[in-house]
C-alpha cells in the first residue's frame, strides 16, 4: 500500500483518543533520512490546510563531523515548506563501555523533552520496519512483555506526547513517496557500519527473513501490539497490589509481597523500582532480590545494587534508593543560621532557619556549628526525654534505618552535641516555648525509616 498525507491523517486521527483529542501543536523530529522528510513533508501539508501548528527540530549529536551539513540540509528543506526549524547540539561523548545507540537515543529524547510545549505532539518516522527490528532486537537480548511490545503509537513525552503515526507504512513505502514529492535526503553512514547492532540487522538479518516470510514485518508488528496490550494489563495488577503493599513513605511491605505468587513478585517488583525512578535492574539482580533479600533472617540488613539504585530491608519493608555512598566517616563541615550546605555521599542539603517556636536555642549555640558524623559510641538526653541514652539506642527506638545510622549528621557547638538530623534536639539546647530558635530541615536525605 502506498504512502499518503492521507494516510499520515488517519493515522494520526486514531491516536488522537489516548491523548484525548486533536493536536493544535506538532514538532517532527527531522534527521534528514527520507523517513523522516517523508513525514515532514506530508505533516506540512495537513499544516498547510489547517490541521494544527507545525515546527520541525533537529538533533545534532556531535558524533560526526558531516552532521553540521545535515543540519544545514534539513533548514533548506523546512524552508521551502515554510516550516519554523530549529537545532539542539549535544555533542554527545558516551561514557566508555555505553552503547552509543543507547546514548544518543536517551539525550536525544531528553533533548526532545525539554523543548516540548504543553500538550503539543512531537512526531518521530519510526516505521513498520523500525518496530520489526526492535522487536528482534529485544527478543534476542531477552526482554520481558514490556520490552517485546517495542513501541507505542503514542506515549507521554514531558509536557506533551510522543506519536509515533508511521508504524503500518514499510519503509519501501516512503522512499517511494519521497521521490514522487523530489526530496532530496541523506544516508547516515552509521545505518552501513555493521558494529552497530541495529545496522547488522538491518543489513544482514532482516533481508533474509522477509525474503523468506515477506509478511514478517506486518506479523511482528501485530504481535508487538498484543504484547503492549499485555503490558497494560501487567501495569494495572502491579497497581492493584502496589496499593496494598506500598506505603506513603513508599517502602514495600515483604509480609503482602510474599503473599504474591511468583511471577507477581517479579512485576510488582519491576513496577514500584520503576516508580520510584531508580531505573529497572537485570533479570540477575531481580532474582537476587528475591531469592537472596527478601527470605533474609529478620536481622540481617542485606542489599542488592545495580548502577542506578540499590534495594534494603529492614523490619519487614523493602527500601528502594538511589546507590549510596561511603558513610562519611571523618568530614566535617560548618553550619551558620540561613545557610545551606551540601552534605557528602550524596546525603542531601541541611539548613538552620529561624523558628517561630521549638528548635534549637539560638543562646545555645556558642560560636561557629559544626557537623559531623559517626557517633554512635555517644550518650545523649533528648528534648523531652528523662535521662541520658546511648546514641545507638536513641536510633533504635526512632526507627533509623541501620545503613542510614552512621550517615546522620550530627550538630556540634562549643564541643557539645545540639542536635542529630532525623532524630531530635539534645535536652540543653532545646529552644523553650516563646525564645529565639532555629529549625533544622534536612533537604533530599535518603528514606531514613
């Protein structure tokens, strides 16, 4: 079947219901490749008859030295559509042993994102033969239901949505709309060079498997639907026991977990890491959560991590967190009322305000404050409480986590103990009712119950 702006609107008519009504608004994200010109070309066309508003960006990554010229190329052709264009540079350097695939994808986006209005729909050329070779891809890096249903026709996208209108049109299709319309577009040489994954598929793999299946692209893409229909249903039993084993403070009950079957374990888990922002972990680390974290004795204080987060238990809760550092054995730091300092290990930002009433007692602090860590070792006598206790028994009794104990920062005026963040004001430096006070407030610490 052939390609049309036709075509492009009815696509786009069908996505409007997931993001609950027409776009007035629509940015296409345009390399250069003919994919992507096709799109623009028949997106300025429903443009030009009153469809919605319409701008074109392009990204340059930085990663070749012809990529100036490509930008250059797209300006010239969104002019003569009288389209607004625009460039977003990244000269991207991916980190050793990252995929320079995935890099330049994720800051693209990124990129994308931030550059999104409210409500207006970015468009992007992934087609039929894109999603055929994610799904590959995926299958043959053992992805989940998730990962298998490759991608969707339209996604939220920062402020706005992500649509993606071409996933039924072969990339044959377009090729053979860009030369009818005379575009002139460019190959990125990186499409040819077989050390990309995507490339040596394209290349070598999917050829022969549509020389031998030729509806495969079609098949494939229907079988990405029904698992994203899977997907969904996957999202909202996660949900359903999220809200019952999830607390406010986000922490995860073992006790409900456990009552899970397995494989709801697993996709319980995966949705409140996911939630919680720290990116999903292997299958590996998954499994080691399960089969090493959660059957712990009671007082153990196990952990697994993975790059971008870490899993705790303690008291019969699951602690999901960003990885953290060494506790800050040995630094110090100064403190003055109004000011705000960033603790080490990543720990988060304290401050001394002034307080209408409570708080430490501006006539107790002599001099400068100092903060610091690691005093379990200490005594204290709390405000409010009789008699002196040990510090580790003062974290027991608040709940305090056992990994976030020596990662408490302790205030010291003159010597002697004001306050520990988290925990409470020492007795003789308690502020008393109508006298001049500062509050403590601790800003971005990791959970501490």
């Amino acid at each position: 079947m052939h390609f049309s702006v036709k075509r492009l609107a009815q696509s786009l008519k069908s996505l409007e219901g997931g993001a609950g009504g027409p776009p007035a608004r629509v940015c296409v994200a345009v390399s250069g490749g003919v994919d992507s010109l096709a799109l623009l070309h028949s997106a300025a066309a429903l443009a030009s008859a009153g469809h919605f508003a319409l701008r074109a960006l392009h990204i340059d990554h930085g990663l070749q030295q012809a990529s100036a010229g490509w930008a250059a190329h797209c300006r010239q052709t969104c002019d003569g559509l009288a389209v607004p264009f625009g460039v977003l540079s990244l000269r991207l350097v991916p980190a050793k042993g990252v995929s320079v695939e995935a890099a330049a994808r994720d800051a693209r986006y990124a990129a994308l994102s931030a550059q999104l209005q409210p409500g207006e729909w970015l468009l992007t050329a992934h087609h039929q033969d894109d999603q055929f070779e994610t799904v590959l891809l995926q299958l043959l890096r053992g992805a989940g239901v998730a990962g298998l249903a490759a991608m969707p026709g339209l996604a939220r996208l920062g402020p706005g949505w992500h649509a993606r209108p071409l996933l039924d049109e072969r990339r044959a299709a377009l090729e053979a709309y860009a030369l009818a319309a005379g575009l002139e577009w460019i190959e990125d040489p990186m499409n040819a060079e077989l050390r990309y994954e995507r490339a040596y598929l394209r290349q070598e793999l999917s050829p022969r498997i549509l020389a031998r299946w030729p509806a495969a692209g079609r098949t494939v893409a229907r079988s990405a639907r029904h698992l994203a229909d899977a997907q969904v249903i996957l999202a909202e039993v996660a949900a359903a026991d999220a809200r019952l084993a999830v607390d406010a403070e986000g922490r995860l009950d073992l006790g409900l977990l456990l009552g899970l079957s397995v494989p709801r374990q697993r996709n319980l888990l995966r949705a409140w890491l996911d939630g919680r922002g720290l990116g999903l972990p292997s299958t590996a680390r998954l499994e080691a959560i399960l089969r090493d974290l959660v059957p712990a004795r009671a007082d153990a204080t196990p952990v697994v991590t993975w790059p971008s987060g870490e899993v705790r238990r303690y008291r019969g809760r699951l602690y999901a967190m960003s990885p953290l550092g060494p506790p800050p054995t040995g630094w110090s730091g100064s403190l003055e009322p109004g000011q705000e300092v960033e603790l080490p290990s990543g720990l988060g930002w304290l401050s001394l305000e002034g307080a209408a009433d409570g708080g430490i007692a501006c006539s107790a602090v002599s001099g400068q404050i100092s903060v610091r860590f690691g005093a379990s070792g200490q005594s204290l006598r709390l405000s409010g409480r009789q008699g002196a206790h040990s510090i580790r028994n003062l974290f027991q009794e608040a709940g305090v986590v056992p990994w976030m104990r020596p990662r408490l920062p302790i205030l010291v005026s003159a010597g002697r103990t004001l306050a520990i963040a988290g925990v409470g004001v020492a007795g003789w430096a308690a502020a008393p009712p109508g006298s001049e006070a500062l509050s403590l407030r601790w800003r971005a610490s990791p959970p501490l119950r």
